[in-house]
C-alpha cells in the first residue's frame, strides 16, 4: 500500500564556483513560466529604462572557457543563449579546445581565444569558477575583447567568481553596480558598488552570483539581445523556478533507505542529442557531494555533441562501465538522446536489473517517457516528465510535481529542476543536512 505523500522542503543557499537535447517541441507547456524584467535589477531603479533591446538579426555572443571553469554557468549560458537564436561561439583560453572545467566535466571548445579575437561580439559573457576565473582574467586577449566591449558600448556580462576576479580587476565596474559569489563580495567593493540581487544590470554591463542564479542571468542576456518576446518563449521550455530563491519541495512516495557501501557510485550515460543542462548539472552536483560519477558514451566515441551543440567528453564507452554495479543509474533527457538510450539494449537491461534488485534508478525530462516508460521501469510507480511528454506516462497522478521519488526511482521535469533533482539525489544518499550545506554553497535559493 503506498505511503502517504511526503514533502520535504530543503531551505537551500550559496558555492565556491567551481556543457544538449534541446526539448522545445511547439506543443506549449501546460503552465509556462512567464519571464519579467524583474528577472533582474537595473541601476536606475526603472525596471525598462536601462534595458535596451537589440533588433531581431542574429547576434553573435563569445563565452570563454577555461580549465576550472565552472561547467554549470559555461553550459547554462551557452545552452540558453542558443535557444534564444544567438550565435554563440565557445573560445578556449588555454592551448587547446578541450578544458578540464571543475568536478571533472571536460567540455571541447568551438575555437581558440586568438581565432576570436577580430570578430565583433554583441555580447561577451565570462563564467565563474575558480581557477578557471583567474585564467579569464590572465588572458590578454580576452581582456582587450571586454575592454573594447565595453568602450564601445556593447553588452558583457560575468556570474559567479568572475565578476569579482576578472571584470574588477580590469577596472570594468568602477561606479557601477556590481554582485558576484557571496565569498568574493569583500574583494568585489573595492571596485564596484556591491549589490546582492541574484542578477543585476548596470548599463551595458550584467552580473550574477553562482550556478543556482545562471539560468536567470541568462534568459536575462535573451531579453536584452532579442526582448522579452523570446525570453518569454525560452524560458517556458526550460520548466524554471516559479520563485527562484525560495525552498523547494521533493515528493516522495513509499520512502525506503538508499545505501551504499564506502561512496555511493552513480552511473550517467550519454549520447549524441542528451541534453547538456540536465548532463552537466546532475554530473557537477552529485561530485560536489563527492560521489563517485562515471559517464558513460553510448556512442561509439567519447566526445559527445549535445542537443545545443555543447561538446562534452564522457569517462567511458558503456561497454567499460557494465564492468560495475552502480548504486544508482541516472539518465539525462533530451529527446534524440533518450531515443538513443531506449534503443541500447546493454542500458535498457541494466536499468531492468538495477530495478529487479531494488537498486535506485531514475531520469528527467524526456527520459521517463521514452525510456522508462516502454521497457515497463515505471510499472506501479510514480513519475513525472518533461511536460509536453507527460501523457506517455501510464500514471499521470504526479506529473506536475517538479520531483518525485517513489521507492526506488527518481524522475524529474527539464533543465530548470535538474539542481533540485540532483540535490534530492543527494539528500537520499547523504541526508537533507549534506543537500542544504550543498543547495546554500549553489545559490538554489537566497543565502
């Protein structure tokens, strides 16, 4: 008989800072999330007067990256910014494409710094992460890019660490008003007016405070570039937190203890189309919490391309990872990726006997019901989806709940709720106290 349902609220707060399918189907969502300019604050006290929003044409936007950059911030700005329509190039700083950004995530860049450096960007958006930040700001061309950026007039923008340590360092926020990661707001007042909004514009310039405020910032960075039109269109499909900054609840079903021996070790596949959000932030919270994370290509190479184009390189093919029994298996969404997830017969046995041992499992976004849903893995359970897909689901009771746990699995709805289900993954194994130490250090909600 099932249990009654439990909510459990995690009170969350801020980190140190430390890459897709993309599921936007023309079906609407059932409750899309209408972004505002309150998203973020201007100078001037006027939520319109500073914000001025380009034409229509494309627009190109430049992110850097750098060995420990954090992966969160880089995926979210570039994965968002794409779905706007923006032509987003990714530059490596270091000698190669390929970076070793924080907890792990190596992501492959579209170009060097040196190739970028004459193209004329409507928007330079830097990451945080250290010492990823510090390398952003050692770069002499990045710094005459932004320099120029900003005498000219044209948008940049930093989250996290990098406000801080690369934009006041070059002296680019002088009498402006500025927030970055709680830790670096002492350095940050000594050159720029510190401010504690979770994004926050001043002129053409816009900053943010860490991996819990990214998506924000970004939608954001939509708006100015192509108005709140396209904001708006974004930012339903990414199922983002009605109240970004308050406690979040999971709902949990037939409550049962998830254990592990010495370190809880989680398998995350991906493929060609997985979606790089939900990848990159389940991988990048789960290793926060010192999990042991293997992912694992589907494919029959390492580096996989996203749904938004990210590149990221897997640990291993699946072939080396079955070697393991996991104490958990977690599918990312994304709409090519979970088709291509359904059709590996090697994943969809291994989910089979993870579910027949009563071994934890779980999915989010379009993986729930093209993956699980067929093989019969949510028989007699709870679920939810990405909610275009919902009505796959055999048992549609707990669709609109932006996590469940029922017994054994864990399902989730998109890229906005991939920190909460990460989190509650952490809260199974470690404990709430672990998720909230985490969800603070992320900035999930208001510290």
């Amino acid at each position: 008989m099932a249990m009654a349902l439990t909510l459990r609220p995690l009170t969350l707060l801020s980190l140190p800072s430390p890459a897709t399918i993309t599921l936007t189907p023309n079906r609407l969502l059932r409750r899309p999330t209408q972004l505002s300019h309150s998203l973020f604050a201007s100078r001037s006290g006027n939520k319109h007067s500073s914000i001025s929003v380009m034409a229509s044409a494309a627009r190109k936007v430049l992110v850097p990256i750098a060995n420990g950059s954090e992966p969160m911030e880089a995926v979210i700005y570039i994965d968002v910014l794409r779905r706007g329509g923006a032509d987003v190039t990714v530059a490596s700083v270091e000698k190669q494409l390929g970076v070793d950004a924080c907890h792990g995530v190596k992501i492959v860049a579209d170009a060097l710094i040196s190739e970028c450096a004459d193209t004329v960007y409507d928007l330079i958006s830097l990451p945080g992460g250290m010492p990823g930040a510090a390398t952003l700001r050692d770069c002499k061309i990045l710094e005459s890019m932004v320099n120029k950026q900003a005498a000219d007039g044209r948008f940049y923008s930093a989250v996290c660490a990098a406000p801080c340590v690369a934009l006041g360092s070059w002296g680019l926020l002088k009498g402006k008003k500025a927030t970055c990661y709680p830790s670096f707001m002492e350095q940050l007042s000594s050159s720029a007016i510190t401010v504690e909004s979770r994004v926050q514009q001043d002129g053409n310039v816009i900053t943010s405070r860490g991996p819990g405020t990214t998506m924000e910032l970004a939608v954001a960075l939509v708006e100015l570039l192509f108005g709140k039109d396209k904001a708006d269109e974004v930012s339903g499909p990414l199922v983002m937190r009605p109240n970004p900054g308050a406690d979040y609840v999971v709902h949990e079903r037939n409550p049962m203890e998830w254990t592990f021996d010495t370190c809880p070790k989680i398998l995350v596949p991906v493929a060609d189309g997985s979606e790089e959000m939900e990848a990159t932030n389940i991988i990048d919270v789960l290793r926060r919490a010192k999990a042991e994370v293997v992912v694992a290509s589907v494919e029959e190479k390492l580096e996989i391309v996203a749904t938004r184009n990210v590149k990221l390189v897997a640990d291993v093919f699946l072939d080396e990872a079955l070697n393991s029994s996991y104490d958990l298996v977690v599918l990312p969404g994304g709409l090519r990726g979970a088709q291509t997830f359904t059709k590996t017969e090697k994943l969809v046995n291994l989910l089979k006997k993870q579910k027949e041992a009563n071994r934890p499992y779980g999915a989010i976004c379009a993986s729930p019901a093209h993956v699980l849903e067929p093989h019969g893995l949510l028989k007699g359970k709870k679920a939810t989806a990405f909610p275009p897909m919902c009505d796959r689901l055999s048992d549609q009771s707990e669709i609109e709940n932006r996590v469940v746990v029922d017994g054994n699995l864990i399902t989730s709805r998109g890229p906005g709720t991939s920190k909460e289900f990460g989190l509650a993954i952490v809260e199974k194994f470690f404990g709430r106290e672990k998720a909230l130490e985490l969800a603070k250090a992320m900035i999930v909600v208001k510290p």
